[in-house]
C-alpha cells in the first residue's frame, strides 16, 4: 500500500474534524492542504499524470462533500469520500503485477 492511503485519509478527515472542532475553517484547510501538498509530492515520483489525477480526485473528495452532506450528513458525507479517495489512491498507487 502506498503510504500516501493513509494520508489521504487523514487529510480529508482530520482536515474536517479539526475545522469542526476548533470552530476555524482555516485550521481545517491547513491540515487538508498539507496533507494534499505531501501526498503530491510523492504522487509526482509516477508521473505528472498519476499526480494530476490524484490531485484531482482528492480535491474533488473535499468539493464533493459539501452538497453530498446536505444529504446524508456532514460526518457520513466525509467518511463517504474518505474511503473512495482512499481507494482511487490504493489503486493507482499499488504496486500490481
């Protein structure tokens, strides 16, 4: 598993989390663009097609769970996204023969 998986994970989650829970959005972005800038960067070592598409695909994840929360609900809506960014990540990412 690339190690990006994991902080896919915890950049749209905890990006959530910390922007709910401390009451700023702007500490929120902080912890969601880091962890975006990190993953990025090693994305880039694939290629900037493997980088671009990751990128977008986690950008999307945070966009699109802003309308699918005002469905299902705002925790939900983040743990929907989490695990299909997540997954897009896995499957680009991992090293299949």
């Amino acid at each position: 598993m690339s190690p990006t998986v994991p902080v896919v994970a915890v950049g749209l989650v905890g990006g959530y989390a910390t922007a709910r829970f401390s009451g700023k959005r702007q500490l929120g972005g902080v912890v969601l663009g880091a962890a975006g800038a990190w993953c990025t960067r090693e994305w880039a070592r694939q290629g900037p097609v493997v980088a671009t598409g990751l990128l977008g695909t986690y950008l999307g994840a945070f966009g699109g769970s802003h309308p699918l929360a005002k469905k299902i609900g705002a925790w939900p809506s983040v743990a929907a996204v989490t695990a299909a960014a997540a997954a897009v990540t896995y499957l680009a990412t991992s090293n299949r023969s």
